[in-house]
C-alpha cells in the first residue's frame, strides 16, 4: 500500500481527468480493498494521513468525479473509526470528520438527487444506482454530526441525513451489510420515546441487520449493544452481543476484516466499562 502511495505522488505531474481515471481504477480502489482486509489497527491508523492526502491530491485534478468523490468520503468517514480505536485526539477527529461531511455534500451535490444546500429532495425516486453515492455522501454527513455534541445545526442537518437514509433504506436495504438499518436502529435506540425514540422500531433494524450481514459484520452488534441495551438496561442482550463480536474467528469474513477488529476493540471497552453496575 505505502509503495503504491509513492508511487502516485511521483506521477503528479500526469494528473490530468484521464490518468486520473486510470490510476483510480489500477490503484485507489484496490488499496481501498486492501485496508478494509487489513487485520493490523494501528498500522492503518499510521499510514491514514498519507493515504489521504493522496486522495486529497486526486480530487484537486478531477472535483466532480463521482468515483473520487465516494472513495474520499468512504475513506475520510472510515479513518475517523480507525483513529478513534487508536486513542485519536479529539481536536483532530473533528477536523477528519469536517472532510468526510465536506466530500460527502459534494458527493449528494454531483449525485444530483438531493439539494444538501437547501436540505431538499431533488428526485423523489433516485435509481437503484444511485444508492451507494447516496448512502455514503449520508454517511459522511453523519461522520461529522456525531461529533457535534447535539449543536442545533447538527441536528436540522441528522434530520435531513435520516431523509437521505429512508430513501436509501427504499431503494437498497442490504448496502454495506444492512448499515442503512444500523442507523435506523441507533437512531430510533439511542434516545428516549419522547426525544423519538422507539425501542421496537430500533430492534427491528438491528434484528434485520444482522441477519442482512449473517452476523459477520461486528459494528451492527456493537452499536446494537451501546444504544439500544444501554437505554432498555437489556444487560443479557448487551454482553452476549459483545462476547459475540469477541469470540467471532476475524479470518471468517475477510471483506470485513478491519470493521470487524475495530468493533473488537470496542466490544471490550464496551463490556470494561461495567455500564450496568
């Protein structure tokens, strides 16, 4: 991988549209493969920085590509997860998490589905294709929204993300291993009923997310366990959910890989931190 990014840095003078395109095809996505069967934390979090100023460097020579676009915000959205399972600073996650929300509009915006400017609906029935670019380009939104600490323009923007996400939900339920539900489940579990929460609702989604993953994706049981048991004080759910994650053999999913050891790290926080005591 690190090869790979020297490599592109030596070639900076050919970006142009069409090199670009070739050097996202032979290179980007492969290397975003990569990490994601990467079983090592802390080496993906090392090598974070390099990894996106290079995607930085290729958007500058193509803004509107859709393709560069989803692999920055994917990528942005995902190092904040990466760097948080290794003790990020919390000044610097922010400043990842504005990057993720800044690709992630860009990514809506030439997606042409949505208005992320006026927070409005552009296409009342997107394409099945669309679905990724408009999951992700949510996602990256949602990235930055959750390290807000609940300011109000964070929560008119999680009102219009939810828009985005019920489309998606439409269109495409099991993209990314069912995560539309993921969110569906923590936001619906992770608040009492008269903030909007609604504890059988966010069960359903959880429930149907890990049978979408078959139980190999380890984040839908993690945030399953730290939203939806913590507030229905489910300590049974709770910690056989997590011991789930613990026991789960990491070489049984490899396209999940690298989600599954971060959501290892967690689980044993999750049941260090002795929350029902």
């Amino acid at each position: 991988l690190m090869s790979n990014i020297y490599k592109i840095f030596l070639l900076s003078g050919c970006l142009l549209c069409s090199c670009t395109s070739l050097i996202t095809s032979n290179v980007i996505d492969p290397a975003v493969a990569n990490l994601q069967r990467q079983s090592d934390v802390d080496l993906v979090c090392e090598g974070a920085a390099s990894f996106l100023l290079m995607i930085d460097s290729l958007i500058e020579s193509n803004p509107t590509s859709n393709d560069l676009l989803l692999t920055a915000t994917k990528a942005y959205a995902g190092t904040i997860a990466a760097l948080d399972s290794c003790g990020i600073e919390p000044q610097r996650a922010e400043t990842i998490s504005k990057k993720a929300k800044h690709y992630g509009v860009r990514l809506l915006q030439e997606n042409s589905a949505v208005d992320p400017v006026q927070k409005t609906i552009l296409e009342q029935q997107p394409s099945i294709s669309s679905a990724d670019s408009l999951f992700w380009g949510a996602f990256g939104w949602l990235t930055w929204i959750q390290l807000q600490h609940g300011s109000p323009e964070s929560m008119a923007d999680l009102i219009f993300v939810e828009k985005i996400m019920a489309h998606v939900l439409e269109m495409d339920e099991t993209i990314e291993n069912g995560s539309v539900h993921v969110f569906f489940g923590a936001l619906y579990g992770s608040k009492p009923a008269l903030l909007g929460g609604d504890f059988e609702r966010s069960r359903t989604h959880f429930d149907r997310a890990l049978e979408i993953s078959n139980r190999s994706f380890l984040p839908v049981h993690t945030t399953f366990a730290q939203t939806y048991c913590r507030m229905t004080f489910n300590k049974e759910l709770h910690d056989q959910l997590l011991q789930e994650v613990i026991d789960f053999p990491i070489d049984q999913s490899p396209e999940n890989t690298l989600s599954n050891q971060i959501a290892k790290r967690k689980a044993k926080k999750l049941l260090e931190d002795n929350f029902f005591d």
